[in-house]
C-alpha cells in the first residue's frame, strides 16, 4: 500500500543540526535502498503560504504566513509498504531522528476519486 506521511513538528522548528541531518539522510538512503520510499520533501516554515476554500460555490484565497506551530508541516514522506506492522517499523525510526512532534500517516487511494 502507499501512504503519506506528514509531520508536524513540536515547538522548534529551526534548522536541523548537522547531526540530524546526517542521520535522517541515512535513514532516507535506508528506506530508498529498501524500495520504501517514493518521494520526501519539506517547506520553508518561513515561507508564505496559500489556502484556498470553497464553500457554498465561494471560492476564497487567503495568502499567509500562518506562524501557529500546530499548522505547520516540516515535511512529507509518500512510501510504499506491505503491512502496517512495515509501516510502524519505519515511522518510529524517523520519529526518533526528527525529535518531537507527530508524524500522521495516511493510505493513498491506488484509484484516483471520481473515476
């Protein structure tokens, strides 16, 4: 199954160090090598964000930052597993570099909606 991982950081959200990144480009190398990972990246929690809503038929378009630490999304993961216990495996490995905060994991549709 594929799934998405996003992770919300806790408090800090500077630079990681030199160390974290070291490790967290091993666990990467690590999960790509196992045909785990699909694809990762980040956002600048600096940079503006754009949120667009539609309700009712009105679309608005709201620009930020938006600087609440419980919005933010330090990075994602898109990987493929086979099991949930797989899953888990991989996650708490990522947790244990990236420090405190959440990673929420989703199942990815194998078929896009509506069709």
């Amino acid at each position: 199954m594929r799934v998405l991982a996003l992770w919300y950081p806790d408090g800090d959200i500077s630079a990681p160090t030199q160390e974290t990144m070291a490790a967290m480009g091993q666990l990467i190398q690590e999960m790509a090598g196992a045909g785990v990972l699909l694809d990762t990246g980040g956002w600048d929690p600096n940079a503006p964000a754009t949120v667009v809503t539609n309700s009712k038929g009105s679309i608005v378009v709201k620009d930020g930052p938006y600087t609440e630490a419980k919005e933010i999304i330090g990075g994602f993961a898109v990987m493929r597993v086979e099991s949930h216990d797989e899953l888990v495996k991989w996650s708490r490995k990522f947790v244990r570099i990236a420090g405190d905060g959440r990673s929420v994991i989703r199942p990815i549709a194998d078929q896009p909606l509506g069709r």
